[in-house]
C-alpha cells in the first residue's frame, strides 16, 4: 500500500518540478541567468532555498541514522545546524553580496579569484570543488535506497533513476531551476520534521511530550546507557573537543559554494536579513526530523543499517499516504541539495575556468559574441559528466550517508575558508600568495587528519583543518607584501 501512494505522489511531485523546470528554462539565457539567476531574486524564495539545500537527503536519512546509533548525543548536530550555520550567514553574507556590486562574479572560486586577483585561486578553489562529488554521490544514494526499501526497485536502477532525474532539470533550467524547485522542496521537509516530532509524542507519550521524552529515554536506556551520555564515545560526539570541531565546520558550511551562490543570487543587500530569518525559521522546523532516529531506534530496534532508520519508522507507525510523503520528502531533499551542487560545479567548469581564464588569457581564441554561447554549453556538458562521476562514487551504498557527506563539506571549506574569513574581517586587503597558501595549506592539512586518522570524527577533521586554513590565512597576510590598491 506505501509502495502504491510513493508512485502516486512521487509522479505529481516530479510533475511540479517538471512545471517549475520548464519556467526556468525560459529564464535562463545567459550564464549568468544559468549561475545565479541573474542576481534577481528575492529573500522569501532564497531563505527557503537556502534552508532545503542545508538540509539533504543525507540529513533527513544519515541525520536520524546517527540519532539511531548514538542516541541523545546527536542533538549536538541540532545545536550546531541551529546556531553555527545562521552565524556563518550573518557574518559572510553582506560583505560578500556588497563586494559583488564591483566584482559581478558568478560563484565562490570566480568570487574568490576576482577579490584577491588570482587566477590560481580560482583555479585551485575551482578544483577543490570536486570534492563535492561525495556530497552529490551521498544524495545520490540516499534517493537510490528510498526506491529500494520502498517501491521494490534494485538499488542500481533507482541509482540511475534519481541521477537522471537531477541530471535533467539541472541541465535545462540551472539556477533558476535549482531555486524555484528548492523553496517547493523546503516547505514539504519542513512540515515533515514537525510531523515526525510530533508523531512520537502521540505514539510514546500519548500526546504530552514529557512523557514522550521519559518513555524514549527510559527504553534507551534499557537498551544501552551509552544512549544518553551527552558524549557517546562511540559516536562523532566523544568528547568536548569534537564539539568544538563541529561548530567550526557548522560554521563554515554557511560558506558553501551551493550556499554561497544563494547570497549572490539576491537582488537586493537589505534584503538579507529577511533572506536569513526565513532560513532559520525553515531549518528549525526541519532539524526536528533528528528525534526520528530516536523514536526509531524505540519502535524498530536492532536494525543493521542506521540510515534507514526514519523509513523503517515512519513504515511501522504511519498510515500508509503519510509514510510515502515522508519518503517523497526524502527524495525532494536529494534533489534539492544536488542541483545546487550541480550548478556550482558546471560553473566551475564553464564560468571559472573557461571563460574567466582560457579565454581571458587567450589560451583558447573565441570570438566575444560566442563567449557566453560557449560557456552555458560547457555547463550543460559538464552537468552530464558530475552526473556519471557522483554515481560511479556509490555503486554500493556506504555505511553511513551523512559520514559521505561531510567529505565534501569539509574538503571545501578547509581550502576556502581562510580566504573568505579574511575578506570579511582583514583590515587590508591581503596579499594573492596569503590567499594561496592558505588554500594549500588548509586542504594539505584535511587531507593529513583524514589518511592519519588523528580525528575520528569527520564532522571535527573538517573543522580542525578548515581551522588551521583560517590563522594560516591571517598569518600569511602579515608575511606577505600587500597588493598596491587601485
């Protein structure tokens, strides 16, 4: 009967995004209509966009999946999604919105190659994007194990079906598609997150949430006691230290290419604020969806794969029409964070690389009228191959989605970070070789905490090496000779 609903309901979902597709492709005839919608949009629609593309398959699946595993201690994840990832938005988002009254650049390499007037920054930055790669492949597979568990498809052949899905309406209609179909996306997860949290209230507690809350704990901790220590030491929350990991890199998450195109994206700065206060509301009702893990692990103990915890759940206690839109919802989040991701890295490609340095510098000779032809085709294209590469990644699902996830939120906010902080908080403007360095030095840094196994938390190896990427910035800036100001 669930499997007869979620075919009902996915089918008038993907003919929305179908609709909203359509319109956009009408819209998008430049790159930068394809990269940033033209810079025209407004913070009601942004705010939500922003919200959805936070919040992804991988954390409506490897969210509560980690809540299953390690019980209360994963509510350190909600403190830091709630108070980081808004602060990380207040102190970047005017700067780097005000900066690009001057710069018109179309994403954060290009944003970050154009402020410290280096090519090489804009390259490396552009190829750090790669690592998103994982963050794509995590979705990816998310979407493929809701077709899975849940309408009786194989695990490759719903791999295909949700890449094509987001492969398509990316390639037609880019940011504008991305944006439209990302505010429709983020309502239907945010009333999914309270639905969630209120069903365990009236399953566990009858309707009064005190009593909810006691009952789960007092069955956690029959299960186990390590479920309720504030710092599980078999979880990403061990210690005090790896909290400190993750506020840092809740922190830096606000600096996302995916994200950061959304601050470019608005028409007007004073709008901002209202853009931010629509996210955090957005975010808090969707971050509720974490006690799902926690009613899960009360309801369907004993299962082997964490991540499917909130279908199992919502499969043993919804009626039949309300377990299919939760895992709707789920594949609305897998989209909504992909096509973001999808249109930074064909901007990469197309905007950052192509027209920004090959063209520039002549190294490939193009007439000026064709420039910009030539560039949204090479997104197009580029699109098709992130597609295939992010697939290939997840052939077999991982052990847990969100760990994936945090691969690619870390890689890139350990090599940009630096130099967007500095921007924002420098009193001069620093040196290209600050800049630089401290992009090499931050990715250097991940990549030695991630082979050497120093940190056992993803979540604070990101935030230890984006860390590390910041004082090399600043102190790179004061080694360095400053750029002569125009």
């Amino acid at each position: 009967m669930v499997s007869t609903w979620l075919w009902i309901q996915f089918t008038l979902f993907m003919l929305i995004m179908v609709g909203v597709s359509i319109y956009a492709a009408r819209k998008t005839k430049t790159m930068e209509d394809f990269a940033i919608s033209g810079a025209s949009l407004g913070p009601y629609v942004l705010g939500l966009s922003l919200a959805a593309t936070l919040f992804s398959a991988a954390t409506f699946m490897g969210y509560p999946g980690y809540s299953y595993a390690w019980g209360f201690s994963n509510l350190w994840l909600y403190l830091a999604i709630f108070i980081s990832a808004p602060l990380g938005f207040i102190t970047i988002a005017k700067t780097v919105h005000k900066q690009n009254d001057f710069q018109n650049s179309l994403s954060l390499p290009d944003w970050l190659g154009d402020y410290y007037n280096s090519d090489f920054l804009r390259v490396g930055s552009g190829l750090i994007m790669l690592f998103n790669l994982f963050y794509i492949a995590a979705q990816f597979s998310a979407g493929a194990q809701i077709f899975q568990n849940m309408l009786g498809v194989n695990y490759l052949t719903g791999l295909i079906a949700i890449a094509v899905i987001v492969v398509g309406y990316v390639y037609v209609g880019g940011s504008y598609a991305d944006v439209y179909t990302d505010a429709v996306q983020a309502v239907m997860m945010a009333v999914t997150g309270v639905i969630v949290f209120i069903s365990g209230i009236i399953f566990f507690g009858d309707g009064s949430i005190t009593s909810a809350l006691k009952n789960v704990s007092d069955n956690l901790a029959e299960q186990d006691g390590k479920l309720l220590q504030v710092f599980n030491p078999d979880s990403n929350y061990y210690a005090f230290s790896a909290i400190i990991g993750l506020l840092i890199i809740q922190f830096s998450f606000s600096a996302q290419p995916q994200l950061f195109n959304k601050v470019l994206s608005l028409k007007r700065r004073r709008d901002l604020r209202k853009m931010i206060i629509v996210y955090i509301v957005a975010a808090a009702m969707c971050l509720f969806v974490l006690f799902g893990g926690l009613y899960a692990r009360v309801a369907v103990p004993g299962l082997e794969a964490a991540d499917l915890a909130l279908l199992e759940y919502v499969a043993w206690g919804f009626p039949a029409v309300l377990a299919a839109f939760v895992a709707v919802v789920i594949l609305a989040a897998a989209l909504s964070t992909t096509d973001g991701l999808f249109v930074v890295m064909s901007t990469v490609f197309a905007n950052d690389i192509f027209k920004k340095v090959l063209v520039k510098r002549n190294i490939i000779k193009v007439k000026e009228e064709n420039v910009d032809k030539i560039a949204l085709k090479i997104s197009r294209i580029a699109v098709l191959g992130v597609g295939v590469a992010a697939a290939l990644l997840v052939l077999n699902p991982p052990s847990f989605l969100a760990d994936l996830m945090w691969v690619g939120i870390s890689g890139v906010s350990a090599g940009t970070l630096g130099p967007i902080m500095y921007a924002v908080f420098g009193k001069k403007k620093a040196s290209p070789r600050a800049a630089e360095g401290s992009m090499i030095i931050g990715m250097t840094a991940y990549l030695i905490i991630v082979f050497t196994g120093v940190e056992s938390s993803p979540l604070a190896a990101g935030g230890w090496a984006t860390l590390i990427g910041i004082v090399a910035m600043f102190l790179l800036a004061n080694i360095f000779k400053r750029p002569v100001e125009a």
